[in-house]
C-alpha cells in the first residue's frame, strides 16, 4: 500500500447508466422512483458527491432528457447500448484520464459516499480493487489504469469481471460495513421489495 503521506491518487469516476434493463419487462429501471428521485438521479448526485478527479455519466440520449446533470460532471451518450455494460465501459475509458477508474453502478440507490470511501483509499497503482458483500466479490470496482486495455476489450455485460478474475494477485477486497447498502436493482420483485423496506 501507497505511504500515507504520498500523493493522492487520480481516480475517474464512471458512471455506466445506459443499460437496456433487459430483466424488467420493458420497464426502464433507471427512470423509476425512490424516496422522491429516480435511481439515475440518486447515482449521479452520489458520483457527483465523491472526492475524486473526474466525474463521467455514459448513459442515453432518452435518459439524458430525464436527468439534472451537475456541471462538474462529464456526459457521454452511448450510441450502441444494446453492446451491454462493456461498451459503456469503453465509452467512459476513452474518456478518462485518471489513474484509476471507478466504475459505478446506476441501479444501486441505496449507496452512500461513505460506503465507497474505503474503496476509493485503498486505489494504488496496479491493482484492482471491490467490495466483498455476503462473500461475494460486488460492485463498485476500481482498476488502476494498467488494466486499461484489457477493460477495453471486454464485451458483453460482464463488465470487467473476467480482468478481476484473470489478475487474482492484482485484488484487494473490501469488506463493507453495510452490505444491504450494496443492493442492485436487478428485477421488479427486488425494487418491489426495496420500496417496501424488505431488503
């Protein structure tokens, strides 16, 4: 780990909202409400809230038209989002500038920056780092910019799952405090049971 009187690291926020929401009958997750905001909306006030270098929302034309986008973050359209999660990835990378890319979820409303804080102090050079919910490797991830053109040629909606898996002695996991806080939208029976209090 960095010393803790080094540098501060330069860390890109990405934030992949231009999913097609495949799993939700048509429904566009995104635009859905909670607690008085969409989800898209609380997402891009939680980025807009953390301490890092670079804020960038991908997301879509009909999505950009719904949201209140603040003026210290970057947006791209993502012309191609039936390409999945990987080519908003691509957009964002070719975009960022940082020296690590955190690659945020729009779906999980119930983050708050504190959650993220020891993801984003635990960035250092080569290394790829995730919280650790129920045992299971979760979402946000952070990757240093060595594994830029591997993230690049991902495909698909893995993400960059398979670049986790394929660097093993590169991961550092995060245990977190609040692991209902990581919850995704991934289904109307899950944002049922979120607006209802169940999970």
């Amino acid at each position: 780990m960095p010393p803790d009187d080094g540098p501060p690291e330069k860390i890109s926020a990405i934030l992949l909202a231009a999913g097609l929401s495949r799993r939700m009958g048509g429904i566009d997750k995104l635009l859905l409400g909670y607690n008085g905001e969409t989800l898209l909306s609380r997402a891009v006030a939680l980025m807009d809230g953390l301490p890092v270098f670079e804020k960038i929302l991908v997301t879509t034309s009909a999505r950009l038209e719904r949201a209140c986008v603040p003026s210290g973050v970057s947006v791209l359209v993502n012309p191609r989002p039936e390409d999945g999660q990987s080519g908003s990835m691509r957009v964002g990378l070719e975009a960022a500038t940082g020296d690590h890319y955190l690659f945020l979820m729009a779906d999980q409303p119930l983050l708050e920056a504190e959650d993220l804080a020891p993801i984003l102090a635990a960035a250092h050079r080569g290394l790829i780092v995730f919280p650790v919910v129920y045992g299971k490797p979760c979402t946000p991830a952070l990757f240093s910019s060595v594994f830029r053109g591997e993230l690049l040629s991902c495909s698909g909606d893995s993400g960059g799952r398979s670049v986790r898996e394929g660097h093993p002695e590169s991961c550092r996991a995060v245990e977190v405090a609040n692991p209902r806080r990581f919850l995704d939208v991934d289904s109307t029976g899950t944002y049922d049971a979120l607006r209802l209090g169940r999970k």
